[in-house]
C-alpha cells in the first residue's frame, strides 16, 4: 500500500463477512417459500452469477446455518421483553410442509414501548388447539409474561388454548380480519362508503359512540345485506376492545390501535 494512503474497506462487504446481507436475508425467505435443496442452486445463480460456487455441500451448509439461527431463536429468553399486545394467526403456504393441512403459527408481539417483536413462528396442524397449545407453552417457557390483549380472527383453536396458558389476557377480535370477512359479503359497489363506515367504528373515542355506529350501520344493510349485517354483529362482544385509544405524542399507542376503553391497569402484562 503506498505510504499515506488510507486502507481500502468495503461499506457493503465487511471484513471475513463470507456472504452479502442480502444473500442472508434471502436464503431463509427461499426456505420458507418452499424450495427443495436442489431448487437453491439455480435460484441463487441468478442473484450471484454462473460463476458462484454454489455446490450442493455449499446450500446443506447454508440451510444447516440457518436452521441452526432459527433453533437459537427459539430458545432465547423472553423474561426480559414485557410484551403488552399480541398479534397471532395462521398462514398458509406451500413452503416444503408434506401435510396441505400443515400452516405456520405466527405471533408478533408489542412490548410497553409500542415496538413490535416476532415472538414464534412454528409449523402447527392447520390452526388446532393442540397446535397452538405447544406454540403458546414454548412462549411461556422462554418466560414471556401473559399479554395484557391478545388479537387474532374466529379461528377457536387459538382461543381455546390461550383461555388455558393466559388465563388474565382480554381477547379481542382482529379488525382486519373481520372488516375483510364483513365486506366480502357486499356487492362490489358497496364496498368502498362500507369500509369507510367501518374504519369509523374502530376509530371511535369511546365503547358507546363505536356501538351506536355499528347499529347504525346493521339497521342500514337488514332487508337489503343481511350477510353482511349478522358478520358484523357476530362476536360483538369480542370486538369490545377495538375502540382507537387518540394520542398526540404516543406513536406506539396509535400503531397497536390500543382500546380506550380498558383501564390504565389492565394493560399491565401478568406472568
């Protein structure tokens, strides 16, 4: 190196970093798409060139690397993480899973500062009780407290094993779920003033006004959408909880769409 002048070092590539970010970030999104070991050879040719050594030792390695992280992952502690709210539900996908029945559990999580974390992801038998009971049980033996509300759509296997591992947290239904589920049973036409009704329903400032509305809005669909209506009647009492808690100054309170309606204390996360 000529005298005076500065070493030369990478922003994109750092030292002894042997792969990009982005290559690492997108051999667990193949995997989770479903491709096979001899399908990653020619998938990431074309990220890396005809070139790149990519033989089937190298893909074993990596995927042995990235189960390894993902086994890590499922094992850290989460005694330290107050998490307040949690988000849960079942995503079907064709990724690699034998069994079309199979799905991945997922639960995301926000902490008392409103920062959303990804607590589990497991393969579950379509969305049993079972199922959820084992992904549930793993959270509470890596120490994660019992959320103060816990949100996913009419699914019952969920909700029945949560009423057994977190006995003290309020169920509330998923709003999206529910609005998609309630504007699936209008015509084309209807749907658009319809979503706007409803969005008006979850952005009330108390229970009363976010009620009135949604008897306002059933009285307006019977005799002409009935479907419609009885959706968005049905489990009423488990969409308590939606009312919009307004905040200027709390980003995290606005992002969860916390409810107003529950008393300072009971967002308080329980072990």
């Amino acid at each position: 190196m000529p005298e005076g002048q500065e070493q030369f070092e990478s922003r994109i590539v750092k030292p002894y970093q042997r792969r990009s970010r982005s290559l690492q970030q997108l051999f667990p999104k193949l995997f989770i798409e479903g491709l096979a070991t001899r399908d990653f050879e020619p998938a990431l040719r074309c990220l890396m060139g005809a070139e790149a050594a990519l033989s089937p030792s190298t893909i074993s390695r990596l995927n042995a690397g990235f189960k390894a992280e993902y086994e890590d992952w499922t094992r850290s502690s989460l005694s330290g993480l107050p998490i307040v709210y949690v988000w849960v539900d079942g995503i079907y996908i064709k990724a690699g899973l034998a069994d079309e029945r199979a799905c991945l559990l997922v639960v995301m999580g926000a902490d008392v500062t409103g920062k959303k974390h990804l607590l589990a992801m497991e393969e579950g038998y379509r969305e049993s009780k079972e199922s959820w009971l084992a992904v549930l049980g793993r959270l509470k033996a890596r120490g994660m407290n019992e959320p103060g509300v816990a949100i996913g759509d009419g699914g019952l296997g969920f909700w029945a094993a949560a009423g057994e591992v977190w006995r003290q947290t309020k169920q509330q239904r998923c709003w999206v779920h529910k609005l998609r589920n309630v504007l699936d049973k209008l015509p084309h036409k209807e749907r658009v003033e319809a979503a706007k009704s409803l969005r008006a329903i979850y952005l009330s400032r108390t229970r009363e006004e976010a009620k009135s509305k949604v008897i306002t809005l059933v009285k307006s669909w019977r005799g002409i959408y009935d479907r419609a209506a009885e959706c968005l009647m049905d489990d009423l009492e488990c969409l308590r909880f939606l009312i919009s808690r307004q905040s200027t100054t709390s980003t995290s309170a606005r992002r969860t769409r916390s409810s107003r309606c529950l008393p300072q204390s009971d967002y308080a996360p329980t072990r």
